[in-house]
C-alpha cells in the first residue's frame, strides 16, 4: 500500500482492536464476515469501489453512501470499522479493497485470538495447505479459479468439517477467494504468516528429510529466535529427495544445507573443470 492507504488502514485496525477488546470471541467473528460480505461486494462492483475511494469527495459522504447501501444488512460495528476505511484517503480502488479483506482476516484472527485459538488456527492452515500441496488433482480442483469459489468450498468443508476449527474453515474460504489477489496455495501461505504474525512470531520454514525431533525443533526455533529477534513459528515440510540436512526459509532469507545441494554444488564444479 502507498503511505496514505496504509495511514487510512491503521485508522481503522486501531478501531478493530477496540471492538476486539471489548466483544467475545462470537461477535468477533460476526463483525469480521460482515467486513468480508463488504470485501466481496466491492470485488463484484468495480464502480462503487471507486466511487468509495474517490480523492475529489469527501470521506464523510463516502462513508454516507456506503451506510445508505448496507442499512439493516450488516452489524453496527462491521458498518464503524468499514465506514472508517471509506472515509480514509486511498491511493487506488483496488488499495481500498485490499485494506477491506485484510481487514475482516485481521477480524477473524482476532476472533481466534480472544478464544484461545490463533495458535491451533495457525497450524491447520499450515497442515491443509501441506495435504493441497501433496495432492496434485485436489490442488488443480481448489486452485482452478475458473470454478465458483463456492463450489470450492463446499469441498474445502467436506474436507475439513468436524477437523478443524470454523475459523480455521471460514479463513481457508477467504483463501479460495484469491484473498489479496493471490493463488490459493499463496493466500494460505498469507494467512498462516499473518496468524504468527498476531502471535508476535516469525515463520520458519524448515524443509527436512526427516520430522526433526521436538529437541530438536526446539532448538532450531532457539537459534532462529535469537538471530531474529523474536519467537519463530516453526513449519516443517518433509521432502526424503534432499537425503538428508535441511533448508530455513524466513521471509526473504533461505539457508540452504541440505545434501542434495551440496552435491548439486559439487558436481556443478566437477562440471566446470
């Protein structure tokens, strides 16, 4: 986002954080798929997106026209918080529909969050977007964006129902809809780095051939904690090909000591020769 997007996003996340404190875990939930029933009508209609965000008018009649629209369709505090990014100043329509899905995610998580949840949230999604990763036909079906998200999930939840937490179901629907413009392996790859990010934890990727023990996750997650400067989330990928060693990727930092790219190293100098 460009600066003023990012200032009008804040507005409103602050404001989020005070119905977060102050509601239960159900009301939160509430509010957040009221923000993304907006989200989604601001997908579908690209004129009221730009009317929304139109820099020659000015925020409280945005605002207006939006409350006219959603009158006795969404909650009080679902219409405050998407009334307060309405009103802000916004560098692109499309900025104000990213700031709106983010937004009703930030929602949910906090939902998680005040349950005592964000923790389980977090690995599921992880552990789902592992089982899509592994089935190449079930990734194609809920990654074919040409299908209706719906159908989509309606499959995500025969998977998932009874398996996982309805935030975790309700985030990994976010996902299928192309949350913040991004294939559905990618959107849940955002959500499980956003649901640490809440925890105040970085995600470590670490790709193994071999689980690692839980001393020895331990401590990897010490060492990483410490050359980071935060708790790390720790996420393991199994892959038998490397032999042996692993791989840590943090953000935009990968160490790679893996035995398949040692060899790799190795024969390409033995090439070179």
């Amino acid at each position: 986002m460009q600066a003023a997007s990012r200032e009008s996003y804040a507005a409103a996340a602050q404001r989020l954080e005070a119905h977060a404190r102050r509601a239960n875990p159900d009301t939160i939930a509430g509010t957040a798929n009221d923000v993304l029933a907006v989200a989604d009508l601001l997908r579908r209609e690209p004129r009221l997106r730009r009317a929304l965000s139109d820099p020659a008018r000015p925020g409280e009649d945005r605002a207006g026209l939006l409350g006219s629209l959603l009158a006795g369709k969404v909650g009080k505090a679902g219409l405050d918080l998407v009334s307060a990014l309405v009103s802000g100043r916004w560098s692109a329509p499309s900025e104000l529909l990213s700031a709106t899905e983010r937004l009703g995610v930030e929602a949910l998580l906090a939902s998680a969050d005040r349950a005592g949840d964000l923790g389980e949230v977090e690995d599921e999604l992880f552990r789902f977007g592992q089982v899509v990763s592994a089935n190449l036909p079930l990734a194609a079906t809920l990654g074919d964006v040409v299908a209706p998200a719906s159908q989509r999930a309606e499959l995500a939840r025969a998977l998932l129902g009874g398996k996982a937490k309805p935030i975790t179901l309700r985030l990994v629907e976010v996902a299928l809809s192309g949350f913040g413009g991004r294939s559905f392996e990618g959107a849940l790859t955002r959500l499980v780095e956003l649901s640490a990010d809440r925890r105040d934890r970085q995600v470590a990727y670490v790709t193994v051939a071999a689980l690692l023990t839980d001393e020895e996750e331990r401590r990897l997650g010490a060492k990483l904690s410490e050359l980071y400067g935060r708790e790390v989330s720790i996420k393991q990928q199994v892959q038998p090909e490397i032999l042996g060693g692993m791989s840590v990727r943090v953000g935009s930092d990968l160490y790679d000591g893996t035995v398949l790219r040692r060899l790799t190293d190795t024969r390409n100098a033995l090439a070179k020769r």
